[in-house]
C-alpha cells in the first residue's frame, strides 16, 4: 500500500512519514494541493488536510473524485471544522481523523481503509471497460473483434465463425500472464451464441483469473439483449456473487453498525458507539442517518435502532462476501 499524506505544515508530514514508514507502509508526501494531485497516481490511500492555503482539502477531494471515485480519502481536520469534515464525506471521503491525532488513531484509521479496499473487490465500475484496462497495465482481452489497445487479443470469431469455447479457453490458458488484467468485451454477443456455456466460461474464467491475481474485467451491451438475455446475465452475475454495493454498505463503519444490529434486539446510540467503540458522535450520527435514510435501519419510540427487512438481508449479503472473499476479484462494466 502506498500512502499519499498532504498537510502544509512540515512537522507533521515528518512525523506522519515516520510512524507510518515503522509500520512497514510505504509513504509519499505532498505539501500542497496542486503537489497532491501531481503524486495521485502513485497513491493506494490519502491523507488530505482539510485547511490548507490556496487550494483548500475540499477543493482537493473533489478533484480526486473526479478522477478516481474509488480512490479512499481520509480527512484531517481541527476540532473547530468537524462540520466540514462531514460535509466531506458528502463528498466522498472515506472518513476523518481529528488533529492532534496519535499514531495509534492514525493507523486504526488507516486499516479500516485497507479494510475496505478488500471489501470492494466486488465493486460497480460505471467507466469504459477499455480505459480501466488500460489503468490496471493491461494483458489479455476477448472480444468479437480487435480493439484499438496494445494488449494481447483473444477473438471470439474466426473466418466470420463463432469459435469453440474450448480454443478460447486454450488461449487464454497460454497468454494469461500473473498480476495483469483479463477483459471481455461483447459479453452480449457471447450469450446469445454460447447461451448457458458464456455462465460455465465466466466462472471458469473467474477462477484462473483468482489464481493469477489477475482483475476481471466484463463489459455487455445491455441495449443489445432482449429480456430473456438480460435475464440470463442477471443470473449469470448472481451465480459468480457480484453484486452492486449500494452507498449504504460501501462504508466500514456503516457495515459494523450492520453487524452489530444483525446480533438481533435494539440498540440506542450509546450502546451502537460503545459496540464500535467510537467516541467521535458527529461521524456516527452521520453513518447512522445515512443507513436510516436509506431505509437499511430504523427506530422505535425509545429512538432505539434496528435493522428493517431491507437491512437483513444486507447483512446477510455481506456475511455472504466474507465467506466468500476469494471469489471477488471482478470488476463488472456495462454500456
């Protein structure tokens, strides 16, 4: 993991660096917001100050979202801008950290983060399928015919002839290469020529790319399919366990507050925090009114929370990702 920490005050990068760097993290710095945004493409996580001259932490963020919306961002921020710190989660960010932090809070907040980025291995990418291959490095791509890319390409047809999947399956066996992406393209057209035989590939394909550490990247054309098509993709994505998360669970904390919860009963306030063991009650009250305005929880009468229907079966969703956890290493596109 590499860590991108910006603050405009020298002493505390110097000091970031170094409790970070003991714990075996490999960390750049940056002491503005231009300097930021120059470095973003070497960084895994961000630390981003939230006061800083010329080019304030908000400012940032949005522009970091702009180009990288999965990228996490932890705030840093004094007492006295808690509310903009929340506002910046609005925005985005991950989460925030109160100055003056410990390293202790510091760490804790960044494993959360590491957390989540494992959590997300299953996760909606709306960008083109071509320029997301492109950012992994690239490696193989099927498609009905070649794209404009320099990677290795896998057709789906030969001499105008629907190949077998068996040759496509060879091919891939002998190009695949370890830690590079996987693409496909026309995913459409595969179903409705291979029918139940695209489902088998995909899982199959599923499987050697978890063992190569490679991405999976999967494009379709849903404007392409009639319904019953549309219905077997569906299924197809349900079989291999990639589901969209919704906001409401995109968040560590709000999938403890899950967690919790799906123990059973009803749980106030005081309780949720001291379960989590958070002491910051701004950021649990926004995490806690987001899953209520989601319809995830509710509360009684007591202002005690619970989880609604909908919020079982998301915590049953996610128990589901934990115990499958080796099975998420897709990114799934549509157009």
């Amino acid at each position: 993991m590499k860590i991108l920490f910006v603050d405009d005050d020298p002493g505390i990068l110097e000091a970031a660096k170094t409790a970070l760097e003991l714990y075996g993290y490999d960390v750049i710095t940056a002491s503005s917001g231009k300097e930021c945004l120059k470095k973003l493409k070497d960084a895994d996580i961000v630390f981003l100050d939230i006061k800083m001259p010329e080019m304030n932490g908000i400012e940032v963020l949005k522009e970091i979202k702009k180009r990288d919306k999965s990228l996490p961002v932890i705030m840093i921020t004094a007492y006295a801008t808690v509310d903009t710190a929340i506002e910046a989660m609005k925005e985005g960010a991950f989460d925030y950290i109160r100055k003056p932090f410990d390293v202790e809070e510091l760490r804790a907040s960044l494993l959360a983060a590491i957390e989540d980025i494992k959590f997300k291995k299953k996760e909606f990418y709306g960008e083109d399928a071509i320029e997301k291959f492109k950012k992994l490095g690239g490696g193989i791509y099927i498609a009905r015919k070649p794209a404009n890319i320099e990677a290795t390409f896998i057709p789906m047809e030969k001499d105008l002839k629907i190949r077998d999947m068996e040759e496509i399956k060879k091919d891939v066996e002998e190009k695949i290469e370890k830690n590079k992406a996987i693409m496909v393209l026309d995913l459409e057209y595969m179903i409705r020529e291979y029918g139940m035989k695209a489902k088998e590939f995909i899982e199959w394909l599923n499987k050697i790319a978890t063992s190569y550490n490679c991405k999976l990247i999967m494009s379709a054309k849903l404007g392409m399919l009639d319904e019953k098509r549309r219905v077997e993709l569906q299924e197809i994505m349900t079989d291999i366990h990639l589901n969209i998360l919704t906001d409401s669970i995109s968040n560590y904390l709000r999938r403890k507050i899950i967690d919790i919860l799906a123990k059973g009963g009803k749980y106030s306030f005081t309780k949720i925090a001291q379960e989590i063991k958070i002491k910051d009650n701004p950021k649990l009250s926004f995490h806690l009114k987001k899953l209520k305005d989601d319809g995830v929880i509710s509360q009684d009468e007591e202002k005690r929370y619970y989880l609604t229907p909908l919020g079982k079966e998301i915590a049953e969703f996610i128990e589901d990702i934990k115990k499958n956890k080796s099975k998420g290493n897709i990114l799934w596109l549509t157009g």
